[in-house]
C-alpha cells in the first residue's frame, strides 16, 4: 500500500521507530482507522532519514512534528526502557500518544487502559484489568483477570498471564512464557525492569531487575 496515495483529511499517526516491530505496528494501524494513517517513521539515526520503509517516508522527530504537526503518535520499539525514552523525547517534540487495539482482540469493558498502548490481534483481555501507558501487548497474549500491567510493560507474542499478576513498570515477558495466578491476598509481583526469559514459566514473584528463565523460572546465573 501506498501511504502517500491515501485520503490527506483523514486524521495522521506517525510511528516512532522503523524497525521489525515498527513495520507490524504499522500494519496494525491499518485494521485502525481511527487512529489515523502513517504518515511517516521516525528514526533516531540521520542516516536513515528521506528513505522509506514499505513506502512510509523515515525521518527524524523534529522534521516530523514539522511537518505533520496534527499527527499523533505511536511508539514502535520493543525495548521497555528504550519506549519510554523515545515516548518523552515525543512529549517533549509535542506529540500526543495514539492507542492501536486490532479489532480481532478481545476485551471486556472492565479494563483501564493508558495512553499510547499497544494490542495486536488474536490477544485476548479478560475482566478487571489495569494497563499502563505505553504497554504493548503482541500477537496471541491472553491476560486473565485482576492483572496490572504496569507502565511500558511489554508482553511478546503467545504470552500467558494467569489472574492476580501484578507485573511493574519496563517489565520484558518473552514469546510464549506464562505467569501462574497469584492469591487475592498475596499477587505474583513482576518487579519493574524484570525480564522473564522466552518460554519461562513463572510461578513465583520476581526482583525487580532479574532476569528469569527456564521452567520453573529462575534467575540466570
């Protein structure tokens, strides 16, 4: 698809980032109109501005606040810590935050949700959930109820969280691990800036900033 060939009154996204995760975020932002159309890609390296990434114009933040100073953005990187340090360069360019939610996710009306946040297809989101800002939520999750994601958490595809899970802020769940349930009383707490390593199963809380892995998960010598 060519971007530069779609209706110029509909609103505009610009996506931060212009990597892997970036091109299925823009992919995802085309089963979301109302969040807008691509308009460009911003890339932190100069080298890579007036080039294009499946048609989409790559430049850097300034020029594109410049130049589409309607656009809203979505922030296209994996890496929790380097989200949120990209999301406040953003805030501070003046952009404000889109949300994209693929139509083929599942949710209930008991979820709290932040800006700028993140839910490819196929997830699906149960009751009484908190998400943070800027989390991301990739193909496949399930997340059942009473969990509180919190802010730029994210969650890699096939990931399984099972009720009562509290997991803190720039938390890294890889693809296909799972978190069993917590207690009313006692939740399993994901510490903030944990990773849990691909296909780990975690059945107990986690220090913040530890990495786990394995099954049961623990931390990596």
């Amino acid at each position: 698809m060519s971007y530069g060939l779609l209706d110029a009154k509909a609103p505009q996204l610009v996506v931060y980032g212009a990597g892997g995760h970036a091109r299925e975020v823009c992919w995802l932002a085309e089963a979301c109109p109302e969040a807008g159309v691509v308009v460009a890609m911003v890339d932190d390296d100069p080298a890579q501005h007036g080039s294009s990434v499946n048609g989409i114009l790559v430049c850097g933040l300034e020029e594109a606040r410049r130049r589409f100073p309607s656009a809203r953005m979505t922030v296209a990187i994996g890496s929790p810590k380097d989200r949120a340090a990209a999301a406040a360069r953003a805030s501070a360019a003046g952009f404000t935050f889109a949300s994209l939610i693929h139509p083929r996710s599942e949710r209930s009306r008991w979820i709290e949700m932040g800006e700028g946040v993140v839910i490819c297809a196929g997830s699906i989101l149960t009751t009484n959930i908190q998400i943070g800002r800027q989390v991301h939520i990739n193909l496949a999750c399930t997340i059942s109820h009473d969990v509180v994601l919190g802010d730029f958490v994210t969650l890699s595809p096939g990931v399984n969280i099972a009720g009562r899970v509290r997991v803190g802020d720039r938390a890294f769940i890889g693809t296909n691990a799972c978190i069993i349930n917590g207690e009313a009383n006692a939740p399993i707490v994901i510490g903030e800036d944990a990773v849990i390593g691909a296909a780990a199963c975690v059945t107990r809380s986690v220090a913040a900033g530890t990495t786990v892995v394995g099954v049961p998960a623990r931390p990596r010598a």
